[in-house]
C-alpha cells in the first residue's frame, strides 16, 4: 500500500473516531494509529512532510502518538521515536545541520514534531533542554550508516 493511501486511511480513521465521541458525547482522545511507518524513501518523508504541514489534526495525533512511546529517559525515547519513524537507510541520508553533502534533518517537519512529543511527556517537558534532544538526534543520525552494516553483518 502506498504511503497516500495509508495517509488516506488514517484521516478516515481519525474522523470515524471523532464522530464516535461525539455520538458518544464523551471526552475521550481518540488517536490515529501511525501504521505505514516506519519512512523508507526520501519521497515517503516528502510525502508525509506534506501532509504535517496541510493537516493540522494529523501532526497533532502524530505528537500525541509518539508520547506514548515513551523510554526511561529523553535519550532512550528520542531513539525510539526515530527509529519508529525511520529506517536507517533513510536516517543516512541526513545530518542534523545539513553537513558533508548530506541533506538537512533540523529543517524536516517532522524534526520539531519529535521535540514537541519529547516536551509533552511529563517526566522530561522541565528537565530537557533543546540543545540535549538535538545532540541526541545528531547522535541517531550519526550512527545510521553504522546501524546498516552492523545489521547486514549478522
């Protein structure tokens, strides 16, 4: 299925759910599942960039979806999060500021995403500072090309 599609699937989903609660009349967040994942291509993360930036209830239910994953620190969560998010041979493509010719993580839309979900978790939104989470992101990125050949070794 392409990744349109599943986009497609998850609006529909997010709006059957929406019109459940109000049927329901209860408050309760209803949250889309974030299948399809993890991106593989550069188009896909186009793609899906696109669709954070036209679909303000999709980026929100992606950073409430991403609080859930959760970790027993911001590291170990941020790793998690991206490694939900992307494959390694897309997160080699990247650097977080653009360096040695690779393209620029920091200005992706789904970069702040990640942040905002690591704010919106209770146990870190005080404790963690911006510069932190990015020398964390810098680290994933830094580690993807390693990550492949680690993975095509066994």
């Amino acid at each position: 299925m392409e990744l349109g599609q599943r986009m497609e699937n998850l609006e529909t989903q997010n709006l059957s759910n929406m019109q459940t609660a109000a049927n329901n009349n209860e408050n309760i967040y209803y949250s889309q599942d974030i299948s399809g994942l993890p991106l593989n291509t550069i188009s896909d993360l186009n793609e899906f960039n696109q669709k954070l930036s036209d679909d303000e209830t999709f980026r929100n239910n992606l950073i409430n979806q991403l609080t859930y994953i959760g970790g027993k620190h911001f590291k170990a969560m941020i790793k998690r999060i991206m490694a939900k998010l992307f494959t390694d041979e897309l997160l080699k493509l990247f650097s977080y500021s653009g360096k040695k010719g690779k393209t620029k993580f920091s200005d992706q839309m789904i970069c702040p995403i990640i942040f905002d979900a690591i704010k919106r978790q209770s146990k870190f939104n005080k404790n963690v500072t911006q510069n932190e989470m990015e020398e964390v992101v810098k680290y994933v990125l830094a580690q993807a090309p390693f990550n492949i050949k680690r993975h095509q070794l066994k």
